[in-house]
C-alpha cells in the first residue's frame, strides 16, 4: 500500500501539489488523472524520493522510498523510458538496475522476453524507437517482482498490440494482489483499465472513488427512446408523468431519471412498437471534463473563436527545467547508495 498525508510542493512561488493525501490499495489498478499542470508527475516523483515534499509524507509499506533495502524488490517504477543510458544495451541497462539491487541476472532474461524485446536485447537503446524504449521501461519496472507498479503514461508510443499487453499485463497484477498505480492522459484506455481513480486539479485532491461512482456523479445518465409512433408515445409518457425532451436531429426522446426496463414495459403495454430503447452513459472522458473544467488554467479555441491567438501562454510542466526522470533507474540509484 502507498499512503500519501498532506503531501504539498512548492516550486518558488508556484504550488505545484497542495495538501494531498490519499491510499493506492493492492488489488486493483488505481488511475491518476488530472489535467496538464495538475501535479501527478511531481507526486509521483515524491512517491520516489525523486523530490522532497515542502511538507507531508510518503509512506510505503510504513517507510520512505529510501528507506527500503534494495528498493527494486518492492517497487518498480516507469516515469520517463528515455532516461535509460543510450550506450548501453537493452541488457545491459537492465543488468545494472538488478546487480545494483540484489536481483539474479537470470531475472533479466525472463523480463526482456516478456516484454517482446529479447531480439534486440543486445542492441543499444539509443536506436530504439519510442515504443521499444517504452518496452525496455516496462521491463526495468518488472525487474525486481514488485509488490507496488507505478506508470507514467504507459502506453506511449505503444502499438494497438502493445496497448492491449501492457492493459491485460496490469490487470492481471492487479488481479495477483500488487498495488498498480498508473497516470494516463488516454482517457478511453484508462476507462479500459482502471478500477478506481484518484484525480487531482491545480495539485488538489477532486476525486478518491471507483471508476463506476466517478461516471455517476459526473456526467448525465439518461435513455434514448425512438417510435414510429413518436406522438402517440411522447402521450404515453406524459400521462405517466414521465418528461420527454424531443432531439430533433435524430429524431428520439429523451427521458432522465427512468430506467430503460420501465420504458420498454410501459411501450409494450400501449402496442407501440420501438426502434430504438437505449440507456445512455457518459464516457470517462466526458466525467472528467466535467469534474476537472474549474482546474484548468489554459484552454484551447477553435481557429477564429474568441481567444483563440494569443490569449494564454504554453502550458507550463509540472515540473521545472530538468523533467521528471526515469523512476525505477534513479530511484535505485538513490536506495544503492
């Protein structure tokens, strides 16, 4: 288990994390999501011991990442996959974070082959495309067998082949009973993925819930009805005292707040034949617009909208000058030493 309390970062005058605290519980995959800027690749950086909080703590397993003896056996970590040493081989990268950590080099082997990498295991991964360094970071996180898995964008650069692995390859940890804790900006994945979701804004805790209560409370649920009988239905409804807005555009009713079984029964009753009696859910995507839409501090404009040149600045990182490094590798540096 990861606990973080009060976990706050300042950067000069800019605070980039704000009093955080919450739990990322073993078994099951627990997604972090936030906007740009939010401050997920800080904490999770301080989760690492990669930077000091201002105040708060970090405790894993009761202890500082630091503190833990040959940290790779407990916590494998993929922050940003090109901070492995180009001149190296893919092996021999990997070779350094196990002999650095008490891990047999056999475990080197077996980590390259499961990631689909053993082909070019002895080629330098200054030549590898994004999706094989990818790879090769994945393989340094499962290095050890840890207990705790944290990804930064995990999928990047990954092939539709690769995303499927790497969702199945989290899930079916999960499903072992290791704490997986994974930031993603791809919303359609992590609606694939996560079973409960920690989302953050302006570095403040917005969201500690299940991905099924996270939809819920965030979007609109409402059922979709269409009829070729459509006034003889809006009738129906209004005498049950049920609303129905009509959409003209598709030609449909719009009913909230009563379940599609109710609907169908109530049709079925009056002989009015349905062509369409669908329940509608918003995505992730559009539960975290909703919820997030107050901690952004740039948006984008559509060409010639108001706004659109000239208004906001780049968006700043999350980090200043010098980017967030690669977890597993500097993080073992800091627990050899």
């Amino acid at each position: 288990m990861i606990e973080l309390e009060g976990l706050t970062k300042r950067f000069g005058a800019k605070t980039a994390v704000n009093n955080l605290s919450f739990q990322v519980r073993p078994g099951v995959v627990t997604g972090f999501l936030g906007p740009n800027g939010a401050g997920k690749s800080t904490t999770m950086r301080m989760m690492l011991d990669l930077d000091n909080p201002t105040s708060g703590q970090v405790r894993i397993y009761g202890k500082r990442y630091r503190e833990l003896q040959e940290p790779l056996k407990h916590v494998g970590a993929l922050l940003d996959a090109k901070a492995m040493h180009g001149g190296r081989s893919a092996y021999n990268n990997l070779l350094c974070l196990a002999q650095s950590n008490g891990i047999p080099e056999r475990r080197v082997g077996e980590v390259l082959d499961l990631v689909g990498l053993t082909p070019v295991a002895r080629k330098k991964s200054k030549g590898f495309s994004l999706g094989m360094g990818q790879r090769l970071g994945i393989a340094s996180a499962l290095l050890g067998d840890p207990q705790i898995l944290m990804f930064d964008e995990p999928v990047n650069g990954l092939d539709p082949e690769g995303i499927l692995w790497i969702r199945n390859l989290m899930k079916g940890l999960a499903a072992e009973g290791r704490t997986i804790f994974v930031s993603s900006h791809l919303m359609s994945e992590m609606a694939l993925t996560a079973d409960h979701l920690i989302v953050i804004g302006q570095g403040r805790l917005l969201a500690d819930t299940s991905m099924a209560d996270f939809i819920h409370q965030n979007s609109r649920s409402y059922v979709r009805m269409r009829s070729p009988q459509q006034e003889r239905l809006k009738d129906v409804l209004h005498e049950a005292g049920i609303d129905a807005v009509g959409v003209p555009a598709t030609g449909t009713l719009e009913i909230d707040g009563v379940g599609a079984e109710q609907l169908g029964e109530l049709a079925a009753r009056h002989r009015i034949v349905l062509h369409e009696l669908s329940p509608q859910r918003a995505s992730l995507e559009e539960a975290f617009m909703r919820m997030t839409a107050d901690s952004v501090e740039y948006h984008s404009h559509a060409p010639g909208a108001p706004g659109a040149a000239g208004d906001n600045p780049a968006r700043p990182a999350d980090v200043p000058a010098g980017g967030a490094g690669f977890g597993s590798a500097d993080a073992a540096r800091k627990g050899g030493r």
